[in-house]
C-alpha cells in the first residue's frame, strides 16, 4: 500500500515537472496552469522549510 502511495506522488512530481518544461516552451494553457500550480506547491514547501529551520535555531533543542 505504502509503494502504491509512493508511486503516485512520484508520478505527479514528475508530471508537473514535465508539464514547467513543456509551459517553458508554450505549451497549451492547461499545461500552464499544471506548471504554475506546481511551481507554487514548490514554493510553499521552500518556505516551509525555512520556517522550520528558524524555529530549530531558536528553539531550545537539547541534543
């Protein structure tokens, strides 16, 4: 089950990369609009990360 999961968000990734590439080129809109969601989805779990960095630095972590 876990595989199959695995599996289809390795799809998606790589379909919306596909479809950047294919955008970058002119491609139709629904290629844009696959291309911008994924672009944005990028960006979120870019600042996600930095948000959860600062909170690690800050934080009182006893390790």
């Amino acid at each position: 089950m876990v595989v199959v999961l695995l599996v289809g968000v390795l799809v998606l990734v790589v379909g919306g990369c596909v479809c950047v590439v294919w955008a970058q080129r002119g491609g139709p809109r629904w290629v844009r609009v696959v291309a911008h969601l994924t672009l944005g989805a990028g960006e979120l779990l870019r600042a996600s990360e930095k948000r959860g960095r600062r909170r690690g630095l800050n934080g009182s972590g006893g390790d």
